[in-house]
C-alpha cells in the first residue's frame, strides 16, 4: 500500500504530503512496511520476469 492517495483524518491532506506530525508518522511508518520490490513499477517487474525467463531459457539450452 502507498500513502499516494491515503487522506490524514487529522488535516484532511494527503498523506504523501506530510502537512502535519500524524502524516508524518504514517508516512515513516508505511515506508519501513514495505518490502524490497515495492519501489519497482509493474513494467520493471515484467522486464525483471522477463529477463530471468530468457537467461533461465538458456542456461536449459
């Protein structure tokens, strides 16, 4: 999950924007959950996929 489109119940912001200390906490607190693919984009995953499919495909070759 991203703070991208999360509304703060305290300021009535956007979490990705930090106005107040309570975004500021979820904001950090979201952060440290996330694991270590959550900054790639779906086409990198695909392109990532893809790639190992190919080298895989060639090492069987």
């Amino acid at each position: 999950m991203t703070c991208d489109h999360l509304v703060c119940a305290n300021c009535n912001g956007r979490v990705s924007d930090g106005r107040c200390p309570v975004c500021r906490a979820n904001r950090a607190r979201l952060q440290e959950q996330q694991g270590p693919f959550a900054a790639l984009s779906p086409a990198m995953l695909l392109a990532l996929l893809t790639a190992a499919l190919l080298a895989l495909a060639l090492l069987v070759r």
